[in-house]
C-alpha cells in the first residue's frame, strides 16, 4: 500500500550483527534481546517497534510490534515476524528452532525495572547487562555512517552560515531559536535528539546571551540557561539579546538519523576583551587536543591534559563550569545519539580507536560575562582528530 | 548569582505530597524515592536533577545532584540538601532523623533496571513499584493546573490560527511545519514534549498531507507519517503538499510544562467527498462522547462506546487505523506528559474523576486520501468534557 524507504543495507547490518555475537561469545552470552528504539534501528535497519533476538550464533529474528510491513520494507534483515505480544517470544523462537537462552543480554541500562522484571519471568533465565558491549560497538563508525555525519555536519555548517541573519539586539532568544530551528528543519533536521542517560533531553540545542548564559541547569552539559519552562529549564529563553552580549548557539543537526553538535559564538557588537581571551584560550585547547586524541590515547588522560592546558592559562576554575558546577567531561561521542561512547572524562579508561567520533567541546563559564569557547565534530584518525565542520571557529561579529 | 524563577507554590505543591503519603500509607509502604524528572518536577517543583524522599509521614526531603542553588531557588520544599552520589541518600536520610524504609517504593515503569538493582542494593530491602498511584494523583488536576492548560491550549488556537497562512500547495511539509514550529516558539513553546512510555517520542506533533498522511508507524498513535529520518520515522516528511490534499495539523503546545493536544484538517482546496463525510462523523462522536465522559464513567465501556458508535457510521475498519493498525486507544490524559492517565482505550477499568483533564481524538484513516477527525484536549467537569480550546472544529479551506 506505502513505499517505504529501505533502510541500511545488508552489508552495513550483517557486520554489526556480527560484532555483537562475537562480544555475546566472548561474555558467554547465549543471546541478547535488543529493546531499545536506537539499539533496533542500528542492529536491523529498521525503527518499528518490537523485540529484535540474536543470538550467540546463528541467524537475528525480528519481531515486531508495530508497524510490521513498515518494518519489512525497511529492514535488510531476513527472518521478520509480526507479534503482538512479549509472552510470545519464546514460543516464536522455538518455533524459529531457537534453544531458549540460559543468559540472556538486555539493554539494562535502559531498560524500565518493570520490563525487566516480566522479560526475567517470560524467559526465566538471568538476564544480564550487554549495554556495554552494544555502545562499544555503536562508538566505532562505519564508512557508511561517516558518510551521513559529515552530511549532518555540512548542514550544521549551513544553519551556522545562517545565524548572523536572525540574531539582532531586542529580539528575544526563543524567538531567535524559533527561526534557526525553521531553517533547520526546513534543510531537513529530524527533530527529535535522542540521548540514552535517564532523565537526559535536549530540544536542538541552547541559544544563550550575555549573562544569562551562564545559569546552569539540570542537563549534564556545560551549559545549561533558563530555558522557556519551569519543566525543562535549559535553553533559550524569554530574555532579549542587546548590544555587547555574546550569543552562544550550540545546536545539533540531527540528519536521517545522524548527529553533528555544533557550537559557535556570536557578537553583537564588541565584546568584553575576557571573552574573547577566552574564547581564544578554548581553540588552542582543542588544537592541542587534536594531536592528543590519537588511536590508543586513554579517554582520562585526555581530559586531564585539557583540564592541565585550561588550567595554565587561568580557567581552572571556570573550565567546563564553575566551581562545583563543574561538567566531568569536555567532549561526547555522538552519532544517533547524543551522549554516546566514548566519554573524554574523569578516569575514564576507554581507549579511542579510529573512527569513533566526538563532539569536543572546550568552553568557559564566566559568570556576568557568559560563555566562551568551541563545539566540534570530530572523526579519530591516526593522526588525531579531524573536524567533520567547516564553519570558522572564531567569534563571529554580526553586523548591525 | 543568577536570578531564578520559583516554581509552584508550597499550598500547590505540598498537598501533592500528602495525596502520596496516603497512598503510601494505604499500600504498606514506608516511604517513596521519586528520581524520574516529570515526577520530581511536580512533587517538588524544581526540576533539577536528583532524588526526592517522601516518607509516608513527616517530612519531604529533597536530594540535589544538580544545580542545588537553581533548586533551592525554584522549590517550596522546606528540605533540600546538596548530594552527589546516591550511595550517599541513606546516611543523609539517617543524618534527617529518618528510619531507613523496609519497602521502598520507586517509579518502576521508568526507572532503569541498572539503576533499580543499584537502589535495590543501596537500602538492602525491598524496591516495588508505585508509579500507579503516582500517574493517579497525578490524573486529577489542580486549578493551579487546569489554569496553565487554558493557557496552553489558547496558544495551540493561535498557532491553529496561522496555519492557513502557512499552508500552500508546492511546500514540502518539513518546510511547514518548521514555519509552524517558529511561531509556537516566539509564543512560548517549550520544545521538548515529554511522554512516558518506554521508547515513546514526539517532535511538535504530526504535520502529514494527503496519502501519506495514512503511513503507519511506530508511534503509539492512530497516525504516524513517514517522517524525516529512517531513525525517526514519523511526522513531516520532504513530500510536497498538493492542491486537492488534506493536512492534518495535529501539534502539541507544550506551555510551562503543560501540554495542549490539538488536532484540526486543512483543505488545500476542495476534498474528496468521503473526507468531508468522514470529518463529521467523527465530530459527531466527539460530540456523543462528551456526555458519556462524566464523572465515574468506565474509561474502557467510554472506548467501547465510540468504537461502535463509528462502526455504525460505517467506519468500523478505519476508526484510529486500518485493521491490525488500529491503536487501542481513543483518547489520553494530557499534563506534564503526553501520555497521562486515564487512558481512554480497551478494558481499562478506570472511572473518570472530576477535572481529569483528556485528549479525545476520533479519528479515521483513509488509505490514499489521508486522515479525517479531531483532536481536543478537554477537562473532565460534571457535566461531561469542556474543551479547552475554541479554534472551530470543522475541516477548515486553506484560500489560494
């Protein structure tokens, strides 16, 4: 009746499938059930609704939910079947000549309590976390991935091309983030930004000016702002831009499926000499981190170099935020989600590997000022970190 | 530093409280932890990040990860401490005169299983669901609240109201409803819309024309749409609207926090016949339902009642989806979440209460024309449903 669109091909999914049963061997996992809406659509190609079982060896089975033919055109996967209901699948997997698993992997980092609970009690078995192998596997890109981030990213450039035309003193932030986020969508943004930590969302991004960008939120972000609702207090607000406030805008293009974040800082009209001290002390820092972060490098160890660099130059207690505020990490990886493997940040002991990609993000909190300091994308190479962004890092003066 | 807004008022928020401490009571349980960031909103009036202890007598405590000064700020509760580690919540809980809990009640239908095992094992006894009793203090509305929602839903009328200008055929639709989208944010809009359910994500709201508007997805909602990304497939898409077609505007204005649902089809032109007829069927049922919907009436005998109202119009088939498509479901509670109780939808046992506040939205699929119907939110009163908006029902001409 439709056409859909297919999703990735076979060869982008068999590969990935292949990845997790070799670290579900390694684990001496007889299988994992994949759940969660992003983990879905990675591993089978397809964003429907349902319960997707691979196990240890042998071939994936799909079962969907909602929206099955959808799911159908979409997925390069094999073996799909249409199932109303969670109670059914171990029947369906036996009937698909499947033995039911002693250990089980599930997204447990995701996964609500009560389905944990009633997947332990279908299947009977222990049910085990495999998040973790599933975001390691997630952190390295394919080509084809790369491909669509460095498109996400030139469109990131785009709306960045476009910002000086809707920033002017007098117009409020959230009437501005209004008309960034039409052109936008209008270049063909999703919308929806998917973050995997609990409690964690993010609408676009933050559009924040003068002083107000230095209130800090409920996000784990260095920045946060006032946002337009006591329920989602982050982001643009009601406060006008003026003259001689600095206008952060930190948004994310997020493009069939793929993420860039993106962050430049705009004038209008001069600045503070801090700010842009600032601001320059940031781009030496990532300069510095991109010959840091080569293949190998630990994670930790980057963070502290970066920490030790915006130290030197006099922001040790602003780097990142203030005081306490203070944000652990100073870049993400992203893809299709936001906060994805790997964390540049406090002890942590992952290793980068080529490929993976990071938002890097140094920046300063300067309260009464606002914020200074960079966001890139960047792909791992064995030279170091190569920006997936075009658009000039310096602060850019809008013109009256 | 910064000047922050407070939230809700103590007499708004503390009898919350206490409708939580009954349930408490009357369930056996010696306290709840609230962790979720919609509950901790409204049972604290912040939503900064942390965890919220409600013993089932005495006094609230409320634990703050991030930002502590933003939620002093914003919340009426009398205890607040700073806390970074939950490791910590049962010394500090000590450390406040409380006895530590023998059953703890946490929010399990969202709560994280990784995180659920760890409280499990921080307080050593036993964890159980009280996110029921939550979603049912939470059903009934304040005046507090029934205020913001007028408020929410005159701004969706607004927006209702500039749609025409919008709307003209040779337009992609993901160009509209970026369009839609600025004028909603310079009024206010929030941007994020929360929902509940595990794996349930809306962007604005569904923008669908013509054919495409009948693609089905993985969404929990008798419509879907191909949308802009394979990843989340729903909404908008890059089809251009046609002269002849259907739109259908079906936004959430979320204001404050709280949400309008609103739904109303535009003609670009004349309509096929069977859109126009299907159209007031729907408004008919709207109608009916609205003096069904009283006080103690069954939530699952009001869903039956409407299934066959529309099957004696001859929509039997095609009421909120085609065959195996249909949603369950013909209306939901709105607030804080999308996806609020009650639930007007199959076998739900649930009596309506007085100033429950619901999203009724009869719809009908047509494959190859589009989508006929309605949506209103509406506020449960004595006499039946009073809807919260006045922008007019009917299929509304877009002039050239």
């Amino acid at each position: 009746m439709h056409n859909y669109t297919a999703g990735p091909p076979a060869e982008e999914i068999l590969p990935r499938v292949a990845r997790l049963q070799s670290a579900l061997q390694k684990a001496d996992f007889d299988a994992a059930l994949i759940v969660q809406n992003t983990d879905l659509y990675y591993f089978s190609g397809t964003s429907q609704q349902g319960w997707l079982y691979i196990p240890a060896e042998g071939e994936a089975l799909l079962m969907v939910y909602k929206e099955f033919e959808r799911a159908r055109a979409e997925s390069p996967l094999e073996q799909i079947v249409s199932l109303v209901s969670p109670k059914k699948i171990p029947g369906t997997l036996e009937d698909y000549g499947h033995r039911l698993p002693g250990k089980l992997g599930m997204e447990l980092d995701v996964l609500p309590a009560n389905l944990y609970l009633q997947f332990s009690s279908i299947f009977g078995c222990s049910v085990d976390d495999i998040s973790l192998s599933i975001r390691l596997i997630r952190a390295v890109k394919s080509p084809f991935e790369i491909e669509r981030m460095r498109f996400a990213a030139a469109l990131a450039d785009k709306v960045a091309a476009r910002v000086p035309e809707i920033l002017e003193p007098g117009k409020a932030e959230i009437t501005a983030a209004g008309e960034i986020e039409a052109y936008a969508r209008s270049l063909g943004h999703q919308g929806i930004v998917r973050m995997r930590l609990f409690g964690g969302e993010l609408f676009y991004g933050h559009l924040l000016s003068g002083a107000a960008a230095a209130v800090p939120s409920y996000l784990a972000s260095p920045t946060g702002g006032e946002g337009a609702s006591e329920l989602t207090g982050q982001g643009a607000g009601f406060k006008k831009m003026e003259r001689g406030e600095m206008v952060l805008v930190d948004y994310v293009f997020a493009h069939n499926g793929y993420i860039c974040d993106h962050a430049r800082i705009f004038a209008l009209g001069d600045l503070p000499a801090e700010l842009y001290k600032a601001h320059d002390a940031m781009l030496v820092i990532q300069e510095k981190t991109a010959s840091w972060a080569v293949p190998g490098a630990v994670c930790g160890d980057i963070y502290q170099r970066m920490l030790d660099a915006a130290a030197e130059c006099g922001y040790g207690d602003t780097f990142m935020g203030v005081g306490e505020r203070k944000i652990r990490f100073t870049g993400h990886g992203v893809g299709l989600e936001l906060d994805e493997f790997p964390f540049i940040a406090q002890n942590q002991k992952l290793e980068l590997a080529e490929n993976m990609i990071i938002a890097l993000e140094p920046k300063v909190i300067l309260p009464g000022l606002g914020v200074a300091g960079i966001e890139n994308t960047q792909l791992v190479t064995a030279a170091g970190l190569q920006s997936l962004s075009r658009f000039a890092d310096a602060i850019h003066t809008v013109s009256d």
